[in-house]
C-alpha cells in the first residue's frame, strides 16, 4: 500500500484500507458523514487527509498520524500544519446573498452540496452572491470553487457552524 501523506485523498484511504471509515469516525465523529454514500462518491474523491482535518477542526499531522498508527505506517515527525490565518473579511460578503443552502441538510437528505452549488451559481448573474450553511468549513468546495475562478470566503460564525460565501 502506498504511503499515506497530507496530500492522500479520503477516498483513496476507503477504497484501500479495510474499515477505514470506521477508524475515521472513531478518531472524529464529525467524519460519520462518510455514512452518505453521495459523500463517501464525490467529496471524498476531492478532500485530502490535511482538508478532511480541518473539515474536523483537527491538526492535519495529528490526523494523518492516527491514520497511519491505525494501519501500521510509522507516525511521522512534521510540525504542526499552522492553521491558515482567517483572510480579512471582503467587502463584497455584505451583499444580500441570492440564495442559501444548507449542506448538513443536502447531505442528510442524500443531496450532493457540491453539485446542488454549481447548479445554483449557474443561474446567479455576474457578483451575485450562493451562501452555504454547514458544520465544518468545507474546505473540499471552497478548493473545487476557486478552481473554478470563484472568490470564497468562509467564516466560522459559532462553534461548529460556518458560512461560506462564493461570489460568481
């Protein structure tokens, strides 16, 4: 098996790790969204071990370390990631914006949030503004929005709820 890194993705860790998500929810119980089968098909493909930490509000070496103790790879020795300093605030988040989503709820539902976005932002106009709800800063979307030209900007508002702002 290939080495695990910051940089494996989650569903590489599901597909060649026997009871891999059992081991995740057991070292974050953030991580049983990976119950979703929708979830477990799409985000997982594009979060990485160093993502899925801060999905959890975890250090990712502390995470990618319990991964590799859980299947038998030596812990290695890598400081802390630094936690990204918050980016000011851009002016444009005060705009009303057009639409809301609730991500807990799409993934509750069995509903696909990163696609249910773009479908939604295909209809916003020019600076309009798609504000997504969550419980985790769902740094995954924010990767695939900004590949995509968008600006994001995501805000923990209160523990364990973020907002996320992308901007067409």
């Amino acid at each position: 098996m290939r080495e695990i890194t910051l940089d494996t993705k989650v569903s590489e860790l599901l597909n060649n790790y026997e009871g891999m998500k059992d081991i995740l929810i057991k070292i974050n119980p953030k991580f049983k969204k990976l119950n979703n089968p929708i979830l477990r098909r799409t985000l997982a493909k594009l979060a990485s071990v160093k993502q899925a930490a801060m999905v959890g509000g975890m250090d990712a070496v502390d995470l990618l370390n319990q991964l590799r103790i859980a299947v038998g790879q030596e812990p290695i020795k890598l400081e802390s990631v630094e936690e990204v300093k918050q980016k000011e605030a851009p002016i444009w988040i005060e705009k009303t914006p057009k639409t809301t989503i609730d991500a807990n709820e799409l993934l509750d539902s069995g509903d696909n949030p990163l696609a249910k976005s773009f479908n939604l932002l295909k209809n916003l106009e020019d600076g309009e503004i798609l504000m997504i709800e969550s419980d985790f800063k769902p740094e995954p979307l924010i990767e695939e929005f900004e590949k995509k030209g968008f600006e994001v900007y995501s805000k923990e508002i209160e523990k364990d709820k973020f907002i996320t702002y992308i901007k067409k």
